[in-house]
C-alpha cells in the first residue's frame, strides 16, 4: 500500500509574524459607556447618602457631647458653637461613671470567654456525634433563646435573692450566660458540623481524642466563626439593660443602668448623657476593629462544604 506524505507548512518569515503581532491591540480594556458610568456614579451616591443618614445620630450625639447646657437644649440646632469637655469631666468626677465600664467590661469579657469555651464543649458533641433526640435537644437550646427578658426577670430575682448573688458579678453572670450560651452553642454547632469527617477519622487514627480533635483541628478552622459569636456575645452582654437595672443595686452597675440613672425628675443633662453614650461606643468598635477580618469569613463560614 503506498503512504501518502502530508504537506509540512512552511515556516512564517519573521518580518510577517511580527506585522502580524502588531496589529492586535496590547490593551481589550474598553472605557466605561456614558451610561454605565452614570449608573456607578449614582449606586455611589445612594451608598453615600445611606451612609451619612446611618452616622448622622451617631454625629450629633458626638457633637451634643462637647455641648454646654444651654447650647444643648436650644430650639435651633447648633453646629456651630464653643465646645466644652466638661461633660466628659463632671461624668468621671461627679458620677461614678469609670466604676460603670469596669462593671460592663468584666460582665461583657468574662460573659463572652465562658460562653465561647463551654459553647465549643457543647457544640461539638451535637455537631459530630450521632444519637437520639439530638434534634430535639437543639432546638430545646434555641428555644431558651427565644424567652424575653421580661418573662425571667422576676424568677432571676427571687433565686439570686435567696442565694445572695443580687448586686454581684456571679449573679449577673449567670443571669447573662442564660441567654448567651444558647446562642453560642447554636451558631458554633453549625460552624462545626461544616468540618469534614475525613479529619476527625484522620485525628482518631493518629490517637487523638475527642478533646484533642475539638481544640487541634476544629477550634483552628471555626476560628472565624467563633470571633462572630464573639462579637455578637460581648454586644449582647456590654447593651444588656433590664437584666442589669433589676439584678444591682449600687455595687455591679452597668453602664446602661448607669447612663439611665443620670436622668433626675427636675434635671435632663444632655450633654453628660451624650458624652457617657459616645463613651460606650468605644469597647463595641474596638472589639470589632480587632477581629473585623474574621467577620466576612465567619458570616459565609456555613454557606458552603469544604
């Protein structure tokens, strides 16, 4: 049978390649059309707009605070006057407004650390384990979410009264925990039911426990969702205010019960009330300024498998 031999192109000279090249734009990048430009020119003005109508109270309660008396209560609204720090002074100096803070910020860090550490122990087991009336038991946890405060108040009362916790950290704590923990336990039992089960076999076979898997593999991975519910614990716990005004007295006030506690029948000191408000802003973004780059990982933590 005779081959046929196939035809071999011949080589392009390189003067041609090289007109050829030359020819094609470097660049397919096409300038904006005068619609869809003025389209992202107003998306960006609503967004704007949206922004600063959002800021705007906390704006003026900025300002309200470096305001005297009568500046404050004018029938005008006054952006421009003599600002004065003695509302910030007379808060610190005439009110026990610094014993306040400590209050809040003890409740709300050791709130949130409790309810992270048994929240993960308690997650785990009804995230991985398989055993009866597991469902059942999830959403008995979520229900005690649900309860308003108002409906507990009074049985906190009478139990602490008679444990003589009333007007203490502890019994705030357990107060504050009774609503918290729940909410842990929920979110961190989502975050690691998304952990594949290869690990854990993988784990078990180089002979880690249970806790060893719990605090080497998943606490690592959830870490995002935990500094979430972290988050969202400690506001919780620092804006708490039934709780707080009917479980103190004098020695565990919070700043909430605090601020409210300025208001007098015959004398409304706005400026003292701004100031104590723009100073209870500052923990809540801190705290969210330290884990912000875990908020956006842990809030799409559970939308997909890994």
């Amino acid at each position: 049978m005779k081959r046929t031999k196939l035809p071999v192109a011949e080589p392009i000279p390189v003067e041609a390649f090289r007109a050829a090249t030359s020819a094609v734009p470097r660049s397919t990048t096409r300038p904006l059309a005068g619609g869809k430009r003025a389209r992202i020119i107003r998306q960006y003005i609503v967004a704007i707009l949206a922004t600063g109508l959002w800021l705007f109270p906390i704006f003026w309660i900025a300002l309200t605070s470096f305001k005297s008396q009568p500046d404050a209560f004018s029938r005008v609204p006054l952006f421009i006057f003599r600002p004065t720090i003695d509302n910030y002074v007379s808060l610190f100096s005439q009110q026990p407004f610094g014993q306040y803070l400590v209050n809040s910020a003890k409740l709300a860090g050791c709130t949130t650390i409790i309810a992270i550490l048994v929240g993960s122990v308690a997650a785990y087991p009804l995230a991985r384990l398989q055993f009866r009336g597991r469902n059942n038991l999830l959403f008995w946890i979520l229900s005690l979410r649900m309860l308003p405060s108002i409906a507990v108040v009074v049985p906190f009362y009478l139990l602490l009264y008679e444990l003589h916790l009333l007007d203490t950290l502890l019994g705030l704590l357990i107060a504050y925990l009774s609503f918290s923990l729940p909410f842990a336990i929920w979110m961190l039992t989502g975050f690691f039911e998304d952990i594949p089960h290869e690990l854990d076999d993988a784990a078990f076979i180089d002979g880690c426990d249970h806790l060893a898997v719990l605090f080497r593999i998943h606490i690592p991975i959830v870490r995002p969702g935990i500094a979430v519910v972290a988050i969202f614990t400690f506001v919780f716990a620092w804006n708490e205010f039934l709780m707080a005004l009917m479980l103190t007295e004098m020695n565990m006030k919070t700043v909430p019960v605090g601020l409210v506690s300025l208001v007098q029948p015959d004398n409304l000191p706005w400026g003292q009330l701004a100031a104590g408000s723009i100073i209870s802003l500052i923990p809540m973004l801190v705290v969210v300024f330290v884990l912000q780059r875990h908020i956006v990982r842990g809030m799409t933590l559970g939308a997909m498998k890994y």
